[in-house]
C-alpha cells in the first residue's frame, strides 16, 4: 500500500461501519487492538479497524465515459461491442455485490461460449480491460468480470 496517497483517517470499531467505508472506495488500511474500559472499570480489548480514504489521482482525473473509451487502444481491426447489449448470462457472487457481476467465458460442454468469445478477444486486444459507461471489463480464468467503475 502506498500510504503517501491516503488523504484521511478514520476508525471503525464495528464490521459493519468499516464495511461501508470500503463500499464508499475507502481501502482497509489495518486492524489494531486497543484498551478499553468498561462501565464497571474493567479493561478488555477490542478490535478496531483503520480505513483510509485515497487522495484522488492526479495523473488520470476522472474523465467523461466518451474520453474513457477513446483512451482505449485497441487495433483497428478489432471491433469492441456494446458489451451490456448482449445476452451474456451474468452472475453475481453469493454476497450478491451490486458492483461486481461475472459470466463464464466456455459454456459447459468445454468449448467458447459464442456471445461472450468476441468480448474476450476485444478485451485481451484492448491491453485487458475495457470501459464502458460505468462498468470495466475484464477476463481472469474462466470468467468475464464487470465491475463498477468508481
């Protein structure tokens, strides 16, 4: 972790809090045991964690998704389809993450499944990841993976 791009700290000594810091793009910077008392002036321990809010980039401020896709070098020769007009079978993860959804890449048989093949040869063209509205696009192992870009 680069601590030289953390602009502010905050701690959690709930789960839950510290979980939605890091919906909101905070990253977890580390968990810290600290002393406490009790109404009856007991000591116990607790667990508290340390999130971090990254100073924005200076080198890539936010663009408009026009500018985004224009960034994109992908060869003249390979056409990048309007990836969320197709009928790829997309699911979410168990946690049911509104921001992250996969599709397989092969279909069960073994073989390249024909809607989602063009996607994964214009990403692996595209350096690996392409942007389009407010998701990327990208291919690990057997999966297509769309997450929101924040």
């Amino acid at each position: 972790m680069d601590y030289d791009r953390i602009a502010e700290l905050a701690e959690r000594e709930r789960v839950e809090d510290a979980n939605k810091l890091l919906k909101k793009g905070w990253v977890f910077v580390k968990a810290a045991e600290t002393l406490k008392l009790d109404q009856s002036g007991h000591q116990f321990t607790a667990i508290t964690f340390i999130m971090g809010k990254q100073k924005p980039d200076k080198k890539s401020p936010k663009r408009s998704n026009e500018d985004a896709q224009k960034q994109q070098n992908t060869p003249p020769d390979v056409k990048i389809p309007e990836i969320l007009s197709l009928n790829i079978q997309w699911r979410q993860k168990k946690d049911q993450n509104p921001n992250f959804y996969y599709a397989f890449v092969n279909t069960l048989d073994g073989k390249p499944d024909p809607v989602v093949e063009p996607v994964v040869k214009a990403i692996s063209a595209n350096g690996g990841v392409i942007v389009q509205g407010d998701w990327r696009f990208t291919v690990k192992n057997r999966f297509l993976q769309r997450s929101k870009v924040t």
